[in-house]
C-alpha cells in the first residue's frame, strides 16, 4: 500500500510535553531492552569510519532510542566513541537518565532541528524510529544538509507497512502496561496516565499504528535520495536486516572521498 502521512499526536506542538517523554521513554526502553538495533552495527561502524570524528550525533533522539544498548556494543571496539543525543523537542529528563548510565553519552538541552543541523556537530548523523515522522520533502532536507555539511548519516526505522508490523503495533497497549514500572526514571505520573487515565496507551496505540503507515519502503528511501542535491558526492546503501521477529529498514549516506 501506498505510504499515508497521518498526523502523530508525539508531532503536535500542543500536545503535553510530560505525555510525550511518556511515549519515548517507552520506546527507549523497549528498543534498550530487545537490542532492537544492535544489527545494525555494522553499518554503523561503516559510517563511523567515515567520519572526522568518533562522534555520534543522534538527531531526532526521542527518548535515547536504542542508544544504551547500541553504546554497549560499540565501546567494545572503540572505547573513544562519544555520542550525542539532540532532539526539536528534547525529552531532557531521558537524555539525563541516558548520560547517568554512561560517560561518554551526552545531549544538547536545546531544540535541534534535523532538517538544519548546526554546523558545531561534527560526527556521523544518526536517525532510529524517527523518519517516518517527515514528510518527503523535509526527509530530503535531512539527507541534503549532511550532504551540504560533508558528515556521514545513517538512518533506521524498526516499523514498515506490512501485517506483522501492524499487528506489533496494534497490540503495544498491553505491552505499554506491563513494561511502565519499570521504566525509568520512575514517576509516580506516569503510572496515573497509564493506569487510571490511560492516555498514555492509546496514543502510543495511535502514533504506533500511524507510524506503520508513514514508514518510507526500501524503494522510498531510494527515491528520496535520488532528489538529493548533490547527491552523487556521497556514497548511498538503502536495505532491511532482521532484529528478531522485527525487520530493520537502513540508509546510510558517506561522502566519498
């Protein structure tokens, strides 16, 4: 089916900050404890490689992602990686929790755009559960401006538009009831609007679903970067790799040398 760009209450500037974080740090958490990205390492090192530094600048970070499990890994071969978590609506609560577990983790306290990246953050550009959140001609300012700035970028969604997807996503209520308490940091508020007012589990059940439909195929993404200025100064790999039941879909952009 044909992607739809429904609206996403985790998008709207109106929608409660507090009940945002809520949404990622369950995502945060889900991705940290399933090791959803961890395949992706390879590609990941690739774009490392690629870079001025051995720096990571997670863009779109949500709630941290994947980023503590993937850090694990990634400081076993490079124990000098530093990563950096920015987002346009930062969940600074999370960021703080994610720098707590690890040193060499940090995040920037004000809203970055990852359509306009400040030209200061220098490293591979990395995007996990976030594309699907821009419209084409933003995603493709995205691609453009790691292009215009030279930095390696590298790109993940763990959704797409298929039935075991959806069926994921359909059912993420229950798993949103039975994970919250152990989430952290722990807040006593977040219990209340998952429990007793359970907002919390029906818009993660909403953007969920929604996310699916939104998710860009590998065909997609191959035509976003085709409408890239410039694009042939970088090098492009658009694919999917398994993650347990789950599939990952990737691009990864390097400028060539």
């Amino acid at each position: 089916m044909s992607r739809i760009h429904l609206f996403e209450f985790e998008d709207q500037k109106w929608f409660p900050a507090f009940l945002r974080n809520y949404g990622t740090d369950f995502l945060q958490f889900l991705a940290n404890k399933t090791r959803m990205f961890v395949p992706l390492i390879p590609w990941i090192e690739k774009g490392l490689s690629a870079s001025k530094t051995q720096t990571i600048i997670d863009l779109a970070s949500g709630g941290g992602g994947g980023i503590l499990s993937l850090n694990q890994e990634l400081l076993e071969k490079n124990p000098n990686i530093k990563i950096l978590l920015t987002d346009y609506f930062p969940n600074l609560s999370a960021f703080d929790y994610c720098s707590s577990q690890a040193s060499n983790i940090s995040f920037a306290q004000e809203s970055v755009d990852a359509r306009n990246v400040p030209k200061y953050f220098e490293g591979l550009r990395t995007q996990f559960l976030s594309l699907h959140h821009f419209q084409p001609k933003d995603a493709i300012k995205i691609l453009g401006n790691a292009v215009e700035a030279k930095e390696p970028i590298f790109i993940a969604e763990g959704q797409e538009r298929s039935i075991p997807s959806f069926l994921a996503m359909f059912f993420s209520p229950i798993t949103v009831l039975f994970v919250t308490p152990f989430i952290r940091p722990f807040s006593w508020r977040r219990i209340l609007f998952t429990y007793l007012i359970p907002i919390v589990s029906l818009f993660v059940w909403w953007d969920g679903m929604v996310s699916c439909l939104r998710t860009y195929s590998i065909a997609e993404m191959n035509q976003l970067v085709t409408q890239v200025k410039n694009k042939d100064e970088f090098d492009w790999e658009v694919g999917k790799v398994k993650s347990g039941p789950a599939s990952l879909l990737f691009l990864l952009g390097i400028p060539k040398n």
